[in-house]
C-alpha cells in the first residue's frame, strides 16, 4: 500500500482565480485542509471547436481516497473565447 508523505504548507492563504466567459470570476482557496488546486484544459481533435475546464481543489487524503474534492467550476470554451487565470496571495 502507498503511504503518502506529510504535506507541508507554505502558502496557506493562496488562491487562483479563473475568469470565463458569461460568469463571475471564480476564486478557488486552500480552505479548509486542502491543500491541492488543480485547473484542467482539455481539447483534442474530436471536437477542436471546444476546449473542457475544470477547477477543483482537494486534500491529501481526498486524493488517496480519490473522492470529496470540491469541484469549483467546470464547462467548456468554444472557438475564439478566452480565459484569464491569476494567481493570489
């Protein structure tokens, strides 16, 4: 069995921010004892008019466990529309 080592946090008030098309830019925090924010692009040949994102953020042991991460947003660009992605402190 995997035993993940201790993960220390060094910046516990960070933040990313993702702004997308027709919505309010959304915030994603370390709350709580997450400790991961991850923001997934993902376009292929298939459908090239569309790109997917996703913005979650998890903790260790959500990891592990590979549930319980708080999804933050999710949806798709279409051909021509922009995102803008910050990092906070």
């Amino acid at each position: 069995m995997f035993e993940p080592r201790e993960v220390v946090r060094t910046w516990a008030g960070g933040s990313l921010t993702v702004c997308v098309p027709g919505a309010s830019p959304i915030v994603a925090t370390f709350e709580g004892d997450r400790q991961f924010i991850t923001l997934s692009l993902s376009w292929n040949r298939w459908r090239p008019e569309v790109c997917r994102y996703s913005l979650s953020s998890f903790s260790q042991a959500e990891a592990v466990a590979r549930t319980g991460s708080k999804e933050w947003v999710e949806g798709r660009l279409q051909l021509e529309e922009r995102c803008q992605v910050s990092l906070g402190t």
